[in-house]
C-alpha cells in the first residue's frame, strides 16, 4: 500500500509541477484528491516537510472541514488513530508556522478531543503560537491537572503528565503571571521528575515578578508550599520592596502556625529562616517587621534563626529596631544579675547583639551596653560591650 501511496504521490508532484499555480494549491489538489487516509497523510507529511507559511491557509482549511467537522463522527480503532494522527500533523505545523490567527481553530481541538497526547500536542502549538489569549484557559487546564488523584491505570497518568507538560511548555511562551501558580503547583505534583523538574525550571522565567501568586501560596498553601513559596521569592528578579512585603507574610505565616509533627517544625522554622535572609539581602527598614523579627529572636528554633532575626534588626536601624534589641538585651542582663544564668546559645545571642548595637551607632543603646558591665557576664562578653561604647562614641 505504501508503494502505491508514494507512486500517487509522485506522478501528482509530476503532474502539477506542469501546470501553472503555487505549491499550496498543487497540495491542496493533491490533499483533496486523495482516496484514502493513508494517502491523505503521506500528503500532510510532505505538506509539513516544506516548512511554508503558505501552507497556512491549506492546513486551516483541512483543519476546520475535514477534522473539526467529523469530530464527532463514529470510527474504528484503527480509523480514529489515523484521524488523530493527521490531526496531530496538522496542529503541530500550525505551532510550528508560529500562526497565531489560526488559535481559534487549534483551541477547538483543544477542548473537544478526548485524546489526552492529541490535546497536549495542541496546547503546545497554542504556547508555539503565543496565543497568550487561552493563557486563562491553559492554566486552568494544568490547575485541573495537577489536583488529579494518583488513581488509575499507569497509561492514564502518562498521558494526563503529558497534557501537564505540554501545559507548562505554553506556558512558559506565553510570559505571563496569571499562569505562574499552575505551573507552581505543577513543580511539586504528582508527576514524575520530567515535569516536576521542567516546571521548576519555567518558574524562574515565566515572569520577572512572581510577587502576588507567592504571597496568595505564601497565605493559603500547605507548610512545604510555603517553604518551596519563599525560596522563590528569594530568587527571584522582583523589586526589593515586593520582595521584603512577601517575606514578611512568610515570617508571619511561620511564626503564627502550630507544628503537628516534628517534620511540620522543621519546615516552619525553614519558612522563618528563609523570610529573615530576604528581609537582610534587601535591606529592609520597614517597622513592620520588628514585631516578626523580635519573635524570632525570642522563640526562634535555633541560633541561626535568632542570629540572622538580630542582624537584620541592626540593618533596620530604625529607633523601634534599636529599641527592639535593647529590650531583648535587658532582658538577659535581669537573668544573668539576678543569678539565673544563660546557656552556651543564649551567650551568642547576647554577643550578637551586643555587636549589633556598637554597629548601629545609636546612642539608644548606651545604657544597655553599660549595665551589661555590671550583669556578671563573663570577661569576654565585657570586653565586647566596651568595644562596642567606643564604637559609638
């Protein structure tokens, strides 16, 4: 049969290639005069090899009468896997072409199969196209995706992973926030590496300033989007004061939620961490966040929480953040006055601050510094207050 098709083939190219008229309308001829499936996808396969934008016009008109227009009809098997194929062919040199007008007819297809690979061949086009009007319609799609149970037959869940990662390829041409939360919920699903990975890598450039969708996770996510939420946040490219307003959500959001289990503790103290680096790196002075930073200086999980909170207390400098650190200190100068001690943690804690103050400069921090001479401390940490009143002086 092969043979045949290809001899058609040949004395049509001969045969038209005599005559007068374009190469889209010697195809055209050919296509509408083939009498079989088979034959009308030997043309299509020569069609797309031409890489021709002229063949746009052809290739809409097939789409919408010969495809669009028997969607619905009753095949067989084999019938219905030819009729996908050349649909396949079809919308993939759409995409291909770049042939943003015929977005329309490539949505249909889109929306009406039920053939999960022909769908996400079709969505890629869309994202080839850059018919970034159905950037609302494929991230619902992947949004839908993504909440799929992990249920059903290993050949249902490829092809459902399919449709998700032709999802994300549009995605990602389209450049555009609105689907910058799909394809986060699409880095950490239920897919396999492939699209978990390819979706992660999209994150980084689908848009310079990922702010809202973070702050949205940031607010209603689970503790492990939130960690995953923040560190994008950390990353990426948006303004240092978009930056510093999501993280303090974050700080908030891992200082005001209760761990369950001990797994739940590690990721919220992971989240604090993480919003404490972003509120240093970009330099934040914002009162705001002195509440969130003083609690975890107080209750943090460990010193490295309590560490970075100070500092980025000391870079605040505003007088409420000054204020803030003179408070904490006094508090451990009553503690070690009245003989209560102070642990081997506690000790750097006091040390940091004390460092912290002398590179403030600011004179709210005088009597502090000089009440812990008279606390009991030990030598080394009143060598430290003194150097830091020099500094100041």
């Amino acid at each position: 049969m092969k043979k045949y098709v290809s001899i058609f083939i040949l004395l049509f190219v001969v045969l038209f290639s005599s005559f007068a008229g374009d190469r889209a309308e010697v195809w055209s001829r050919m296509y509408k005069r083939s009498f079989s499936p088979e034959m009308k996808f030997s043309v299509m396969l020569n069609i797309v090899e031409l890489n021709d934008r002229g063949m746009i016009p052809l290739l809409e008109e097939i789409l919408t009468e010969d495809i669009i227009a028997n969607l619905d009809n009753k095949r067989d098997i084999t019938e219905e896997q030819r009729f996908i194929e050349l649909t396949k062919l079809v919308v993939k040199e759409l995409g291909e072409l770049k042939s943003k007008n015929s977005a329309v007819l490539v949505y249909t297809i889109v929306k009406e199969t039920k053939d999960p690979l022909l769908k996400a061949d079709a969505i890629i086009a869309l994202g080839n196209m850059r018919a970034d009007q159905y950037v609302d319609d494929i991230s619902l799609i992947l949004r839908n995706v993504n909440m799929r149970p992990l249920e059903g037959l290993s050949s249902e869940i490829e092809a459902e992973s399919k449709v998700a990662y032709g999802s994300v390829s549009a995605l990602d041409r389209f450049r555009n926030v609105i689907g910058y939360e799909s394809v986060f919920f699409a880095s950490v699903g239920w897919y396999d590496q492939r699209v978990r990975f390819f979706a992660d890598k999209v994150l980084k450039t689908i848009t310079d300033n990922p702010i809202e969708p973070l702050t949205k996770i940031l607010i209603d996510g689970s503790f492990s989007d939130k960690e995953k939420a923040i560190l994008e946040v950390a990353q990426c490219s948006a303004p240092a004061g978009d930056k510093i307003e999501a993280a303090r959500e974050a700080l908030k959001q891992g200082l005001v939620n209760i761990a369950d289990t001990i797994q739940d503790g590690l990721i919220l103290t992971s989240i604090r961490k993480n919003a404490i680096k972003v509120l240093y790196n970009s330099k934040s002075s914002k009162t705001d966040d002195i509440y969130y930073l003083s609690q975890s200086v107080n209750n943090g999980a460990d010193l490295e929480e309590k560490i970075y909170a100070i500092r980025t207390l000391g870079l605040n400098a505003t007088d409420e953040a000054i204020s803030e650190l003179v408070k904490i200190l006094t508090t451990f100068n009553d503690r070690s006055i009245s003989g209560l001690g102070i642990t081997y943690a506690e000790e750097s804690v006091v040390k940091e601050i004390i460092s912290t103050l002398g590179k403030s400069g600011n004179s709210l921090a005088n009597g502090v510094l000089t009440e812990v001479q008279f606390s009991g401390y030990s030598s080394g940490i009143i060598k430290l207050a003194k150097d830091a009143l020099k500094k100041m002086n």
